[in-house]
C-alpha cells in the first residue's frame, strides 16, 4: 500500500466498472437534459433518479452535507455548485455537471462540461476542447513505471500550451470504497515525481481549466468555487484504473470505451 494508495484486485476493478457505467450514464442524461428553461434543480432530481433506478446511491447527496445528487457549476462557477430551483440554464451557458455513484460498495466518479442549448461561443468551445484533451493525455500516462507526476504534468502541459488558466487548489483523487482515498491528482506537477504507479490503482483524473487568472474563491455558501476575475472555467473527470494492459476507463457506458483509441 505505497503512501497509503489502496490497491484494488483485478476482481474488486471489475466490480468497479457497475459504479462507474452508473455514473457515466447518470452524467450523459443530465448533460443531455441540459437545455434552456431547465433549473439546475431539475437536472439534480433526474441524476437522482437516474441513479437510484440502477439500484445504486447518488454518492454526492449529504456528503459532507452537501445538498445535491450532482455539482453543477455554471460559467464562471468552477466546482461544487449546489442545484437550485432558482438556477436556471440559458442558451450559450458553459455548465459543468458532477455526479457519482455508489453501487455495492463502490464509487464511480466523472464530470463533463458542455454549452446550453448547443450556442456556445468560440473561446467556450475551445476551453472544453481543451480541458477534453488534457484528460486524455493524463489517461494516456496512466501506466504501470510512470509516477503521478508523470499524469499530472502532462495535464498541465496541454493546459499551459493553449493559455489556458489551471485550478490547482482542488486536484483528483483516488477513488475506491470512498469518493476521496489516497493520493491527491493535481492538474499540474513535475515528471519523474510521485508515487510509482502500480496495476490496482484506482484514480480519478479531472483537469479544471479556465479562461483567466489562476485565482478562485468560494462563495458564501460555503461550497460554489469561482473564478476570482469572472472568467469561464470547465470541468471534465473520468476514474480510471492502471492495469498491465494500460490505462482502462471505469466511468464509461460502453465496453468498448474502455480503451480508447486516442490514448
């Protein structure tokens, strides 16, 4: 157990995958669900429902008290916005759905970003393209012999070519029998740095990019963490698994999405 990383047998990875499809498939309605007129609050009841019909847990709902089955963040909101009824979707909004899953023990974990009503602008596009990309690349390095610092820094280096503000206050993380295990993940680091990744472990990777300054801020409720000058930031997360085989994504509906071919 290397710097208190639990390591997950391949049968405990398999049983994984069930959280994972759950969460994956919560986050797609949400996100499809995502038109103008729609309140946040809206999208949280169908994530929940959604969830629950798979027999699982929405993993967000109390924890640490939070009031939601999923974080959606709209513009400049960055992470953890609590839904609302009063918060409602415009065309051309940059929202970024979070949601998990509890299935048997397990959590499956993932994030994406999209615009509201497919109008969004050239620069809102380009941060998600980006952010999309930067995932991947951090995927890409998730192989046994590469150290953390390997993923987090090729995170950052897609980030850094575009001119794209990193969040580095909040990181991913390993995921397991909770949302939140050992070790931290950020969205920038050093190569050759870190823990040596090892076939078991079991980690979310989700880049938190912005248009601007690398400055946040929480808001009043204690929870919505914003950009400080007002820009857009977006958000995109899968928890995958190292194996001797490579990378392989759990929080995918498809088998076949497992291992990619971009990766």
């Amino acid at each position: 157990m290397p710097h208190g990383i639990i390591i997950k047998t391949p049968t405990q990875i398999e049983q994984m995958k069930d959280a994972g499809r759950i969460a994956a498939k919560a986050l797609r309605v949400t996100c499809e669900a995502a038109r103008p007129g729609a309140t946040t609050k809206e999208l949280d009841e169908l994530a929940e429902e959604t969830i629950r019909a798979e027999g699982a847990i929405p993993t967000f709902l109390g924890y640490g008290g939070f009031k939601g089955s999923i974080c959606a963040s709209i513009n400049e909101e960055i992470v953890h916005g609590i839904p609302s009824p009063r918060m409602k979707l415009y065309a051309g909004d940059l929202l970024t759905v979070d949601v998990g899953a509890t299935y048997n023990d397990w959590v499956g974990d993932n994030a994406n970003s999209v615009g509201v009503g497919g109008v969004l602008d050239a620069e809102g596009l380009r941060l998600i393209e980006v952010t999309r990309r930067a995932l991947y690349a951090g995927i890409a390095h998730a192989v046994p012999g590469n150290r953390f610092g390997d993923v987090s820094a090729a995170v950052g280096a897609v980030a850094q070519a575009a001119g794209l503000g990193i969040v580095r206050e909040y990181t991913g993380h390993g995921v397991g029998h909770e949302m939140h295990e050992d070790p931290s993940v950020p969205n920038y680091g050093t190569p050759g740095t870190g823990a040596l990744l090892e076939p078991g472990m079991v980690f979310a990777i989700e880049p938190m990019f912005m248009l601007g300054a690398e400055r946040v801020k929480v808001r009043r409720d204690g929870w919505c963490v914003v950009t400080a000058d007002g820009s857009r930031a977006a958000q995109v997360e899968h928890t995958i698994a190292v194996t001797a085989d490579g990378p392989m994504i759990l929080t995918c509906e498809d088998e076949a999405d497992r291992w990619p071919e971009h990766i």
